[in-house]
C-alpha cells in the first residue's frame, strides 16, 4: 500500500511515551525489523501540536534512529515521518487503520 509524507515542519512535536520494542509476533515475542536496515524496530508515543490542534501517534522507528536518552516530554525533530493505511482479518476480523513510520526521531537541538 502507497506511504505519504507527513510534514511536521510547522509542529511542536514532543515525547508522549518512551520508546519499546515493536513485536511482529506478540505470543512468540519476534520483534519487527526494518526491512531496508535490518535494525529493530521500536514504537515511540509522540505528541504533534499543529495548528491548535494536538494529537498523539504511535510511530514506528529503527533503533538506529533512536537515541538512548528520550523521555516523556522532551521536544523531539521527527525525520521522514510518513503514514500509511493498511487492512487486515484477525481472528476473522477484518481491522484497518493508520500506521505512522519515521527514519529517525532526534532531541531539539541536535
């Protein structure tokens, strides 16, 4: 399925959650890798006011975006943010919704 460029440019853009391990198997415990680096991937809550508008988005990042020390509530620099729709039957469910991936995730300032 097609990705789009989320800009984030004109957004305050904070830590919500810190970063923890993406499972692709939650009963096996198999963690999701990125496919074009081979890294790990993590799920980090971020916080994106815009506009008078906030919202909070669990984003997928390789650890090798990610550095050691974010915390909730630190302003963050979101590189290559891009959103995603995807479709699935679970448990002969069917599920859709957004999935939100970024190359790295970096303290102001750095």
């Amino acid at each position: 399925m097609p990705s789009f460029k989320v800009d984030t440019s004109t957004a305050m853009v904070f830590v919500a959650t810190a970063p923890v391990p993406k499972l692709k198997n939650k009963q096996t415990g198999e963690r999701a890798m990125d496919h074009e680096t081979g890294a790990g991937l993590s799920v980090v809550g971020l916080l994106i006011s815009d506009e008078g508008e906030g919202n909070l988005y669990q984003v997928a990042v390789p650890e090798t975006g990610l550095p050691d020390n974010l915390m909730p509530g630190m302003p963050v620099s979101v590189i290559g943010l891009k959103a995603r729709d995807w479709e699935n039957t679970i448990n002969g469910q069917a599920r859709h919704g957004i999935s939100f991936r970024a190359v790295a995730v970096t303290p102001m300032g750095a």
